[in-house]
C-alpha cells in the first residue's frame, strides 16, 4: 500500500467559508411553513418566504426540460417582467413554494391554476403578482388544490410568518417530497461596510430534492437569502457560478427534473458595500453562496431515494478545472460506479471506465464558471482529456490503479471494502496532466431507490 503522506488518499483541500447545518434567517426576511392538504400524508406542504420591507433584488437558475412546469414558467416570466429583460434576474417580494404535486404538464389549466397562486400571495402581502416567485414539487400530471393553497395562503400571511430562525427551518420542512432529511445550511462572512469597516454578511439556504437528480442546472429546490447587498444582475453571476460547480456537478439517478429551480434574495439589511461595485464585497458573498450551495448538494446526494453511502469524487491533475468537473461528474453519474459502491466493491475499472467517457458541461455552465465565451463554445461537451498512462485512482483512501507503474496496485481489497463501509466513499482520480481540479456528488444505487420509483405514483 502507498504511503500515508500521498495526497491521493486525502481529500482536496476547502477553502470555502466554514458551513453550520442550522437555519438561520438573514435580517429583512419572514417565513413561515404550513400544512395546505396537497400530501395525502397531511404533513407541511406549503412555505411562504416573503421580504420584510418591500421587494428586493432576486435571480433564479431554473431547469432546461422542455417539460418545464407551470411554476417554472411563470417565475421566469416575473423575473423578465419585474428585471426588464429575458435573464432570470429582477425583484421579488415572496416565494411560494408548494410540495406534493408538481403542476407540470397539466397545460392551460395548471398555467391558471399558478397564476391564482400568485395572485393569491400577492393580494395577502400587499404585492405585485410579478414579484411573486414560484416553486412546487411532487408528482408530475397532477394538478394543484387551488382553493387550499389559497385558504392557507391567507392564513399564513396574516399571522403564521415570522422574522426567527424556527420558521426558516419549518419552510424547509415543508419543501420535502421523499426527502427523508430536512435540509438546511448557512454560512456568515466578514465584508466591507458601505460606510467603512467591516460587517458580517449572512447566506442562508434550504433545498428538496433526493431523486429526479442530475447536472444540467440546479437539480431540485432551493431558497438562498442573504442580507448582503447586489444587484439582479450581480445575484444572476454569483449564484450561476455557484451552480456550475456545486449542484451542477450533482447526480442521483441521471434525470433533471421538471421543476428544477433555485432561487436567491438579497434583502440588502446587512449594511455591506454593494457587491457589484465593491471587489471583495463581491468575492465574500460569492464564497458564501457557494459555500452553502455545496453543502446543500452534499446533503441531497447523502439523501438519495434509498442511499445507504454519499458518493464524493474529487479530481486533480486535469487540463483545467472544467476537465476535472466532467471527469468527477461522469464517475459520480456511472450506474456501474454507483452499484459498486453500493456493494462496498474496489471495482476501480468502473472508475476508469466513466473517466474515459467523460465530457466537459455545455457552454452556457462553462460561462458561469468563468470560460470566457469563446472558450466555452470550443468545448461545449467535448471529451475531457485523460490518458491510461498517467492516471490514479484512489478508493476510500487505498492506491487501487497507477498508471505509470502498469496499471492494477496491488493490495488487500477486503481491506479496501472495509474502508468503504461509512456513509461516506471518497473516490480520489489525479488525471497526471496539469492542474485543473474538480469534484462532484453523487450516492449509491440501491434496491430501495428501485422499491421507491417503481411505486412512486401508486
């Protein structure tokens, strides 16, 4: 067995901003989750987020199925109308999030149905329907208990919100569909004061989303608020980059969902020097939210539909970070990969075997991780580069292939297969060809993930 001082066998190093598993409700924001009679289970199913003191700067990354569902839509729709262009960036002044039916391909119908939503929220706080932002969950081809959303709506608004750390948590749990963990992150960082000196800037986030989960977006639902201030715009490029190599790099069972969305406030509230004129204002929200995003990913892959382990591939060595990013994300993504996991097997072919077939994201996910876009649209889904002949791969902390020596290393596996018994699997690769890293997440197939999905409707 290799020594303990390679750096294969250790995680890549994190130089994020230190996450807390708590909710934790920025300043200039109320919440509130509640119980509306849309889950036959008769757990909370609707979470009402609303901005204390009018609308605020917001931006949304939603999904590119073409099934797109009606809250979907009409979100991009607001923020286009409320921003002043077509970019998912402009005002709200809430976020109504529904749980146990997905109002996508209901048609026309569901399309009315959401607007009543909306129109409902924006009467009970005292808002435009456009700064209304919309995200629902559940089952596909069902439609909404319009009348319930509307009652509990009303109810909610009227005296359930509240400015705590309590009602956050309670809309995240009213966020969950299969979820079987409530999922909650925050981060706190010192920025620059818009007077002078420093001030501690909050970003706070809340998701669903354990099946329906692959990269090309954000992969299920998220709420971030921040009490930072920026701008549509500046919210839009911090939060796509977060996105690029957080929740993109994301894969539970290979399908994007149709309501994917995540959506992010900025209530200002902090007293912090405007991130899209001051440069570290910027850098430090921009370290929050990714910071949280990636926490946030890693709780959703943990809490996979039947997950026993959390997959976490870390790469190094690549041609450039956006070749380490394909590489991790096909291995995490590998169906072989996921069962050998499952099965506590070192089968490091299925390792190698996803990294040779592995491709760098679409253009549009290069350009949010900072490829210029003349860049982007040279590699858009092109091969990552990888050569047999230098590659390394690491299981659980154990040398298993080397590619300079000849390939298998060998070693002990049922010492390898004790090591992949925790909940979670680190797969370490170092392509050998120049600096470039990249990680992604993942969790491993299961025969409860089958039990779940092949009943899931009835």
């Amino acid at each position: 067995m290799p020594v303990a001082t390679d750096p294969l066998l250790a995680p890549l190093a994190d130089r994020r901003p230190t996450v807390e598993r708590v909710a934790r409700l920025p300043a200039g924001f109320a919440a509130a989750g509640a119980t509306a009679g849309i889950k036959a289970s008769g757990t909370p199913d609707l979470a009402l987020i609303v901005a204390s003191n009018g609308p605020v700067p917001a931006a949304a990354i939603t999904t590119p199925n073409r099934f797109a569902a009606a809250p979907v839509r009409l979100s991009r729709a607001n923020l286009s109308e409320t921003g002043g262009s077509a970019a998912t960036a402009g005002r709200a002044r809430a976020v109504i999030a529904t749980s146990g039916s997905a109002n996508a391909a209901t048609g026309p119908a569901g399309d009315a149905d959401q607007v009543e939503i909306g129109e409902a929220v924006a009467t009970a706080i005292g808002c435009s329907p456009a700064e209304v932002l919309h995200l629902s969950t559940g089952v596909i081809g069902t439609r909404l208990p319009v009348d319930r959303v509307r009652a509990t709506v009303a109810r909610v608004a009227g005296a359930g919100l509240a400015a705590t750390d309590a009602a956050l948590e309670a809309a995240a749990v009213a966020l969950r569909t299969t979820d079987t963990t409530t999922k909650v992150a925050t981060a706190s960082v010192d920025a620059p004061a818009a007077g002078g000196g420093t001030v501690t800037v909050t970003v706070s986030g809340i998701a669903k989303g354990v099946g329906m989960i692959h990269p090309r977006m954000a992969t299920m639902l998220s709420v971030l608020l921040t009490d930072a201030t920026a701008d549509p715009r500046t919210l839009r490029e911090l939060l796509a980059g977060a996105a690029a190599t957080t929740w993109n790099q994301l894969s539970v069972d290979g399908d994007t969902s149709t309501n994917d969305t995540v959506v992010l406030l900025a209530s200002g509230m902090a007293g912090a020097a405007d991130a899209a004129d001051d440069g570290a204002a910027r850098a430090a929200l921009s370290g929050a939210i990714e910071a949280v995003a990636r926490d946030l990913a890693r709780q959703q892959a943990a809490d996979g539909e039947g997950a026993t382990a959390l997959i976490t591939c870390q790469v190094s060595g690549a041609t450039d970070d956006a070749d380490a990013r394909g590489i991790a994300r096909a291995i995490v993504a590998s169906q072989l990969v996921k069962a050998a996991v499952h099965g506590r097997d070192p089968n490091w072919g299925r390792v190698a075997g996803a990294a040779g077939n592995a491709v760098v994201a679409d253009g549009a996910i290069l350009e949010a991780a900072g490829m210029t876009a003349a860049d982007a649209a040279a590699r858009t889904a092109r091969p990552a580069s990888v050569d047999p002949a230098r590659m390394r791969i690491a299981i659980a902390g154990h040398l298993v292939y080397d590619g300079a020596t000849g390939g298998p290393v060998p070693g002990d596996k049922a010492v390898v297969r004790e090591a992949m018994g925790g909940d979670e699997v680190l797969i370490r690769v170092d392509v050998g060809l120049a600096d470039g890293t990249g990680e992604a997440f993942g969790c491993d197939l299961t025969e409860g993930y089958v039990r779940e999905n092949s009943e899931y409707t009835t």
